[in-house]
C-alpha cells in the first residue's frame, strides 16, 4: 500500500515562487520522485514533488518581443483550457487558472482516493499601451500562448525641450527627469555669468 510522507516539505519564509533554491528543490525531488518510482519504493501522494507552495502551482513563463508584438508562453501541463483566465487591464497581462487532480487507485484489498487542488497568477505589465480586441490567446498541448500586437501609440516619455529667459539659457528635460536640469528647482543654469 502507498504510504504518504510525514512531514511534507513546506518553504521557510524565505522562499517564493521565483526563488531559485525553491526550483532547485522541486527539480531534486522530482529526480528522487522518478528514481524511487522505478524501483517501486512509494512516492508523494500522485508521484508530484511536495516542493509546491500549499495550493500554489507554479505557471512558467516566457517572453519574447519582435517589433510588431510581444508574445508570452506560459507552461500548464495537467491544466484545462476552462479552468484558465486572461486578463487585459490596462497595460497589466494577467493569467491565472487553477489545477485540479485526482487519482483513484483500487487494489484486491484497499481502496485509495487522492485529490489536490492548485492555484496560480502571474501578471506581466506591459511597456505600451494595448488595444484589448486585438490580444489573442490560445492553449495548446498545455501551452498557453497569448499574443499582443503593438500600437502604433507606444512613446511613455519624451524629451521637452525647456526654455529659458535669457538667448544663451537652453537646455532639455525628459519626462520623470526635474532634478539637476536647467530651469528646475536644485538644477544649475547654461547662463554664464560674469
């Protein structure tokens, strides 16, 4: 009969889902997790790694930019297209989505139900502003792929030129910059003196 850990793995306050050594623990006990399924020692409840965050699964995520679109991948193995939702507010992507699993297993002499139930969000801000209707998504083989087209509006900041009283005052001010700039409180002068 299967037998289940006594004390799963919970992380120190230290770590979160993007933390590397909490990748490297998953990545370790899935080593384990396949080794020890092939010579028939029991494994975690349903052969998944116990390095998950409680009801946290972790959404892979990639993303690649040409210049007329950002693509963003995103791996969901065991995730159903319906359990899956994209949202555009704003510029902010977001993607969350849940992950269901059971596992009956019925032997001559016991019975075994397991189920588990996980849940996940990422949110990606993105650097111009979106026309929603042109935003598509698709998932496929566990792979969701959602595809935002590029605006033609895609400046955030740009250069002002600032002007100053006297002929020989010029200088330049980006927006976000307004310390150290000519005609800004705390900034210096182009106007000579003397």
């Amino acid at each position: 009969m299967a037998r289940n850990p006594v004390t799963p793995f919970r992380p120190a306050g230290g770590m979160f889902p993007g933390d590397p050594f909490l990748s490297l623990h998953r990545e370790m006990n899935r080593l384990f997790d396949d080794t020890f399924r092939g010579i028939g020692l029991p494994v975690a409840a349903g052969g998944q790694s116990q390095g998950e965050l409680g009801n946290f699964v972790h959404a892979s995520m990639n993303v690649s930019e040409t210049d007329k679109e950002i693509s963003i991948t995103a791996e969901l193995p065991g995730v159903k297209e319906q359990d899956i939702d994209v949202n555009l507010d704003d510029d902010v992507l977001t993607i969350r989505g849940e992950k269901k699993f059971e596992r009956k297993d019925e032997k001559e002499n016991f019975h075994f139900v397991e189920r588990s139930y996980g849940t996940f969000q990422r949110s990606l801000r993105l650097p111009f502003a979106v026309n929603p209707d042109q935003v598509q998504a698709r998932f496929e083989n566990g792979v969701l792929t959602v595809v935002v087209p590029k605006s033609g509006r895609q400046e955030r900041s740009r250069r002002i030129q600032v002007q100053g009283q006297g002929p020989t005052s010029q200088g330049t001010i980006s927006k976000g910059e307004g310390q150290g700039q000519a005609g800004r409180p705390g900034g210096s002068s182009d106007t000579k003196s003397g």
